[in-house]
C-alpha cells in the first residue's frame, strides 16, 4: 500500500508540470467570461432608446455614449484577439475612436457584436497554455510587442474598465444592474 502511494505521488509529481502548462488558458477564459457576464448582461438591461444616452452635467463633454461603450468593448476584443492569432479580426471593427462601425446603430445589433466578440475572444484565448501564453505577437495598439497573455487579460481589465462607466449611465436612467439586483 505504501509502495502504490509513492509510485502515484511520484507519478503526480511528474505529471503535475505538463497539467499546469496547460491550466492557463481556462484561467483566462474565466475571467473573460465574467467581463462578459457582467458586460452583455448590463447591455441588455438597457433599454434600447436609452443606448444614445451620454451624461452631460459634470466633467462629460466628449463621452461615449452607452451604445458606443458597448460597441467600443466589442471593437477592442475584436482587435486583441485577432492581434493575439496573428490575423486581422474577422468582422468590419473600422470607425472613428474604436468605436466599430457607424453602422451599428440598432440594440440588437450592438448586442450582437458585442456577443459574438465575446465568443470570437474565448476562441482565441481558452487554449493558451503557460509557453503559448508568453508568446509576442505585435500590439493592435502600436508599433510594440506585447505576450498573448496580456492580450488576454486586457479583454477582462478593458471590459470592466468601462462596465463601470456604464453602470453610471444605467443608474443615471434608472437601471439597478443585473449584477447589483441580488438573488433574481
């Protein structure tokens, strides 16, 4: 008996590197699902002739508008995690400002976008492992290079970045966040 719990402690201890190597791509596909639980669902929660709404008292001039924080998310996933495999992003991310394109204009289809980003970022990154993780590839944003780890992670830190900007527009509007409405 002892003998069988060193040879499968010693067999763990052997194995255990090559089942860490490939954990981290689950890890970061957690936290993007979590910007993206959180995210879709603030935006769904908006009602559709509220997505232009922008505040204006205060230090606002200039912001986006609900809508356009939306699609903005949905541009910048697009953007890493086609930067992240080496390719262009499969869908029209071109506008003004990272925006996406002026022809999303409807809820729907920013909800779509923003989904489908979604889904296009957990293709990208679920599969990392700790040495594709580490890996450069040239930044969307430059002339620099960046590890596809930190691509990653931008899709969650940029994500919630602006959730919380648009969690102030929603309360503005009298929209409590699905996140904060507690045990629905």
């Amino acid at each position: 008996m002892k003998t069988t719990l060193n040879v499968l402690l010693t067999l763990l201890a052997v194995a255990a590197p090559s089942l860490a190597a490939d954990s981290v791509g689950p890890t970061f596909d957690r936290a993007i699902k979590s910007a993206e639980s959180e995210v879709v669902s603030l935006v769904e929660a908006m009602p559709a002739d509220r997505f232009n709404f922008a505040p204006t008292q205060g230090e606002f001039k200039g912001v986006r508008t609900f809508g356009l924080q939306a699609r903005h998310i949905a541009t910048v996933i697009w953007e890493v995690a086609a930067a992240s495999n080496r390719e262009k992003p499969p869908v029209d991310i071109e506008g003004k400002d990272e925006n996406g394109p002026d022809s999303l204009r409807t809820k729907e289809q920013i909800v779509r976008y923003l989904k489908d980003a979604f889904a296009y970022a957990h293709k990208a990154f679920s599969g990392l492992t700790a040495e594709t993780e580490q890996q450069l590839v040239p930044s969307p944003f430059g002339n620099n290079q960046v590890t596809r780890g930190y691509l990653a992670a931008s899709v969650a830190w940029h994500s919630f970045d602006h959730y919380g900007q648009m969690v102030v527009y929603a309360r503005m509007n009298g929209i409590v966040p699905p996140a904060s409405r507690g045990g629905q």
